[in-house]
C-alpha cells in the first residue's frame, strides 16, 4: 500500500545532503537527492523492515527523477519486482527526520 509521506526529508549519518521522501509505503522509503553536475537525482531505498538502504538491484534500472517514476518504483517494491540490491545495501543509519 503506497501513503502519502509525513516525513519529508531523511538525514543519514554519513551524507551531508538531505534526502527528499518522494514515495513511502509501511515497508519502504524511496528518497532522493539532486545531483547537479549531471542534472538528475541520486537515490536510495529504505526497507524500514530491514533496518537496511541502498539502490534496486535492475541493471540499467527504470529512473527516479520525477513523482511518478518513485511511485512506479515503489509498486515494483511492494510487488516483489524488484528489491535493494544485495551488493550496494548499507545498514539503515538515521540521523533525523524532517
């Protein structure tokens, strides 16, 4: 089930940038951040089940620059279409929320 987020914005402890929560289910947090040299977004996933973040594990994986790319991204998720990569996750590390 895909909900509206009340957290806006994610601070890990080891970034100095701010996340932007685009999508948000029970389970999962798609956040991103902009990337400027390249004019796109960074993302990452969090499996608040897990305790664990990182990228989806698709090679040449589908885009999170807009709304709606993160919530399509969020139903693959939820769906089982998709998960955290197993190479790139790190453990779930926040400093706060906004």
């Amino acid at each position: 089930m895909i909900i509206i987020p009340q957290i806006t914005k994610v601070k890990f402890k080891e970034e100095k940038q701010r996340y932007r929560v685009m999508a948000a289910s029970d389970r999962y947090l798609i956040c991103t951040k902009p990337f400027n040299p390249r004019r796109t977004v960074l993302y990452t996933i969090v499996d608040l089940r897990e305790k664990i973040r990182g990228a989806d594990n698709l090679v040449f994986g589908f885009g999170y620059e807009t709304l709606e790319d993160c919530k399509e991204n969020l139903e693959r998720l939820e769906r089982g279409d998709m998960e955290i990569s197993h190479r790139n996750r790190v453990d779930l590390n926040i400093e706060a929320f906004s």
